[in-house]
C-alpha cells in the first residue's frame, strides 16, 4: 500500500522559509517521477515542483528562485525548501507520487498546511 507522509507545515511570516517533506512506502521510491502542489481556499489544485526519476526539476513560475525540490531515493524522502514565502504561498501542499514509465497511478499524501503572514 502506497503512503505519502508529509510534514514541515506551519505558519511563518511573508519572508521567513520552510521545509516540507515528504516520506514514501510501499513501492519503489526511485521509480516514480515526484511532485508538491497546493491548494488555496476556494482555488483548484495546482502544480508548484515536480522532479523526474532522473532528477530533472520544474517550477511553477509563481515560485522560480524561491522554491527548491530534491529528491532522495536512499531515504524515500521528497522536500520541498521554500524561502522568501510570500502570503500568496499560502494552501495546503500535498506531496504526490506522479504517473510514469513504472507508476501507473497518481498517489496523494494527505496535505501539510502552510500559513504565510504579513
């Protein structure tokens, strides 16, 4: 069975940073290409990083120069490093395990909450 447990949610001012993680079970961390999205009150889901199984890494532009994605596939461990949040950065993030060559689903950790203040 496929768990997504992410943590490092919390409320920061606009400015400050966190760091999101995100640890997998039940498959092979290392074969599937890896993502964070959020969700903002009353606003769809949305991509904000994703990283291939080969490490290459996209940003959404809201967050180009702020955000960081990495992967490591010893420790089956997604982060997310965000710095200079801005009150907009606030949702909910989720961690997901994306479809590919080997992953035939989409599966979804249960979401970690960040607040941003001015």
């Amino acid at each position: 069975q496929v768990q997504l447990v992410e943590s490092g949610g919390g409320s920061v001012q606009a400015g400050g940073s966190l760091k999101l993680s995100c640890v997998a079970s039940g498959y092979v961390f290392g074969n599937c290409p890896m993502a964070w999205y959020r969700q903002a009150p009353g606003k769809e889901r949305e991509l904000v990083s994703n990283i291939s199984i080969g490490g290459i890494k996209n940003y959404a532009d809201s967050v180009k120069g702020r955000f960081t994605i990495s992967r490591d596939n010893a420790k089956n461990t997604l982060t997310l490093q965000m710095n200079s949040l801005q009150t907009e950065d606030t949702a909910v993030y989720y961690c997901a395990a994306e479809r590919g060559i080997y992953c035939p689903n989409i599966h979804w950790g249960q979401g970690t909450q960040v607040t941003v203040s001015s």
